[in-house]
C-alpha cells in the first residue's frame, strides 16, 4: 500500500512538472509568433506570468523592460489603496456655516461645502449619490438647522486641496475632455457635463445646442466640423485659458454618430457644486443674497474660505471596495487620480499628484519591488509618459491573492477574451493584466504591446491568443 501511495505522489508530481514544462512551452511560441508578426515589426513586447499563489515565475519575456501600460496600471493604484487605505474606508464631505442664524432664521453668513476628495459626489453610479439626492440631503441638513434665507454665500471649498490639479504629464488635447478632468478637493459629477451638438452637412461647422447640465458662466467656441459616416467622435473640449471663460471645441464629429453630444470637464467643480445648491434653495424659496464661488475663485484674489464655525452634516461616500469596482470596471480616470492624492495624504506625504506617486514608489519599494522599476507620473495611466515594467505589474497583482479584501479587486476587474483582466490602451499600447486558471492552478499575468503599427483590434486578437495559452 505504501508503495502504491508514493508511486502514486510521483506520479502527480512528475505530471505537474511535465504540465508546467508544456505550459512554458506553448507561452514561449505563442509568445514568439507574436513578436515576430509584422505588427510588432518595430514594437516592444513583454509577458511575465507567476504563479498567483507563490509568486513563482512561470513564463517570463523581457520582463524589465520600461513600457507604457495605459489603464492597466489602474490595477497598482487600486491595490495600493486597498493597502493604504482599507476595503472600508469612506470620504467625508463637509456642510457647515460661517457666522450666526437669528430668531427668523436668517443665517448672516456662508454656507461652505467642504471636500475631502470624494469622487463619487454628485455622481449617477450610486443611488446615494446621485446629483438630486446629494442636494437633497444638503437641503434637508439646512432646514433642519433652522436656516430660512442666506445673507451670505454658498462657498465651494476644495478644504486641503488647493486647486484643480492636472498630472504635469497629461498631455493639452485630454484636458478639456470627461477622461481629462482634473482632480478636485471638492468632485462634483465626476468633474464632467455634456455639450450639445447641432450637426449639418459634412465639412460645415457644427454648432453648440447648449449643456447638460446649463452652464451659463462659460462659452463655446466651435471649431469642429462634421466629419464623413465612420470616422466615428474625434471631437475634443479644451479647458478655457487662465482669466478666461471660453472653451472650444475642435476636431471633427461623423454624421452618423447618434449621441450628438460631447462630455468635457468641468473647469471648477468646487464652483460648479456651490452653483447648484444655490440655485436649488433659490428654487425653494431660500434666498441667498450673494453669488456662489469657490476657493479657487477666492485664492485667485488673495483671499481664504474661512472655517465653518458649525458643521451640520457629513455626506460619506461608498466605501473604497466599491469605488475600486467602477474605477476598473469602467476605466474611470478621476477616481484613479483622487485615490492617488489620498494615498498621499494618508501616508503623510502631501497632496498632489506628484505626492502620489511618491507614495506609490516609496510603498513598493518596501516591500521588495525596486521603484526604478515604476516611472509613473500618474495613477490612472492616461499619461503616455508612464513607464512600468511587466514584472513588476505582476508580482504587484500577485502580492493582492493573499489580501483579505482579493475578491473585492478580482470582482473589480472586467471580463475580455473569457478573462478576468484589466485592459490599458493609449496611442501604439495596449496591455493587459489579471488572472486566469489553468489546470486548477491560478495564474496571474501582465502582458504590454508598445509601438505596435496597424489597427488595435489586430494587435488585441494576436495577444489573446498568447493568453488563451493560459487557459
């Protein structure tokens, strides 16, 4: 019996190693047909795959190679938040007032709404936060405060964040657009509103129908022109220059597009809060008798928002497990940046960007992963200036399948080719990471195309087909 048990244990090992053997063998030519096919002539291409378990290497390809990962590198951002921050962890967003409340119920004062970064206020991915609801809930603190009229302002304060702040590495063409907004001590709609396209005829200038929501503090300039059927959107909002109210919209937009909109940035989403709260007391019958602004207005003359002498509720956010899941699932690159700036404050090191990505860097690096290895300038992966290797990416992934909050990332991560992985795509990138299971050993991975010629959709079929050797 003994001897049929131990013949039996060689066996299974002698099998495991023989399918280890056969999985790096087909990793190494699927691997190979993709570098050697003509899209990746003059292209920069690396695998690493590990063990999600032990973190053994199982199949590696130019591992330290430097390449740009686009959105994959949402998956470190997001990791590192769960480590930094923890599964539950909550914004809190401040409504207080300045001054005092008479007998009537006057308040001689402002009203300042005070962020601490939460990029989910005013957003439509949650019930409790949508837009309505959060001015509800405001609404509602006010009047049960005893507050009938407002001989002051509504103030809109970015609290320790000192002003919209835009990655140094973004490049001018994103700014203006939803997936360039800036980051902001005090979100509002994810920092984005929609402009409305009047359409004609192809090479005539389309013009603006108006905004959703209105915007009557800025202008549109219209420099884009209606394009042919299939060049699909390539309409791009850029932000109005300092002192200025004026944003333009450039590039072309296909005729048969259907949405016959544009989502861009809001230019001051402090403001923008502190302007809708206004005029939905004024709605009610609340007056205010000064105008909104914020404390990006305030700095720009030399002036502070004063603290709130009485705060009468606080607004929280989801918590981070199920910031992280729309963050991924959707790409969305304002939560990445404001989860970069938390990691800054919370481990003491500032905020900013910058700040971020320091704290990034200075958590891995004690943990064993060399931070030379992560030339970052941001959080979310927008910059093309972004530099990561893949080996790095997934022992990052790696290190995330013994935490206790792993199947809040796994369940955060999409679903491409039968995969459960994060996808990155900028100009001539496209890259991929995640885990798959093979031969019930669980396997995680991190796969970068740089400089790639051709069509996406090419280069995006030939690296799934390297994956599905994962299988």
């Amino acid at each position: 019996m003994r001897i049929k048990r131990t013949c039996l244990i060689s066996f299974l090992f002698i099998a495991q190693i023989a399918g280890a053997q056969t999985l790096q063998q087909n990793l190494q030519k699927a691997f190979g047909r993709l570098q050697q096919d003509s899209q990746c002539r003059y292209a920069s291409v690396s695998l690493t795959v590990l063990d999600a378990k032990t973190g053994e290497v199982v199949f590696a390809a130019n591992p330290d190679i430097g390449l740009a990962p686009g959105s994959t590198l949402k998956t470190v951002t997001s990791i590192t938040a769960f480590n930094v921050l923890g599964k539950d962890y909550q914004y809190q967003t401040q409504l207080g007032y300045t001054g005092a409340i008479s007998a009537d119920g006057a308040l001689t004062g402002d009203v300042i709404i005070k962020g601490s970064g939460d990029p989910t206020l005013g957003s439509w991915r949650w019930a409790t936060t949508k837009e309505g609801v959060v001015l509800n809930a405001m609404v509602t603190a006010l009047k049960k405060a005893g507050i009938k009229k407002i001989n002051g302002r509504i103030i809109g304060d970015n609290g320790n964040f000192k002003s919209q702040g835009i990655p140094d590495a973004w490049i001018w063409q994103d700014l203006g657009t939803y997936y360039g907004a800036g980051i902001a001590g005090l979100c509002w709609r994810e920092n984005q509103f929609d402009i409305m396209l009047r359409t004609g005829a192809v090479g005539s200038t389309i013009g603006v129908a108006g905004t959703q929501p209105e915007t009557n503090y800025l202008q549109y300039k219209s420099e884009l022109t209606n394009g042919a059927s299939k060049t699909g959107d390539l309409a791009y909002p850029y932000l109005p220059s300092f002192g200025s109210k004026v944003m333009y919209l450039r590039g072309t937009y296909a005729i048969d597009q259907t949405k016959k909109r544009v989502a861009a940035a809001i230019p001051d989403p402090a403001y923008d809060a502190a302007l809708r709260l206004n005029d939905t007391l004024k709605r009610i019958g609340i007056s205010v008798s000064v105008e909104p602004i914020s404390s990006v207005m305030l700095a720009d003359k030399g002036q502070t928002v004063a603290s709130a002498t009485k705060n009468i509720t606080t607004l929280l956010s989801p918590k981070l497990s199920k910031i992280v899941y729309w963050l991924n699932q959707k790409s969305v690159n304002l939560y990445a940046e404001q989860l970069l700036v938390t990691i800054a404050a919370k481990t003491g090191k500032g905020i900013s960007t910058n700040d971020g990505v320091d704290a990034v860097k200075d958590f891995w690096q004690q943990k064993g992963i060399n931070k030379n290895s992560m030339n970052i300038f941001d959080g979310s992966g927008l910059s093309p200036q972004n530099r990561i290797t893949t080996s790095t990416m997934a022992r990052i992934m790696q290190s995330a399948r013994s935490a206790a909050w792993f199947n809040d990332f796994y369940e955060s991560l999409p679903v491409y080719n039968d995969m459960k992985m994060k996808s990155g795509s900028i100009n001539s990138v496209q890259a991929y990471t995640g885990f798959q299971t093979h031969a019930g050993r669980q396997l995680c991975f991190a796969i970068m195309v740089n400089n790639y010629n051709g069509p996406g959709s090419g280069i995006r079929a030939k690296m799934f087909k390297v994956l599905d050797g994962l299988k």
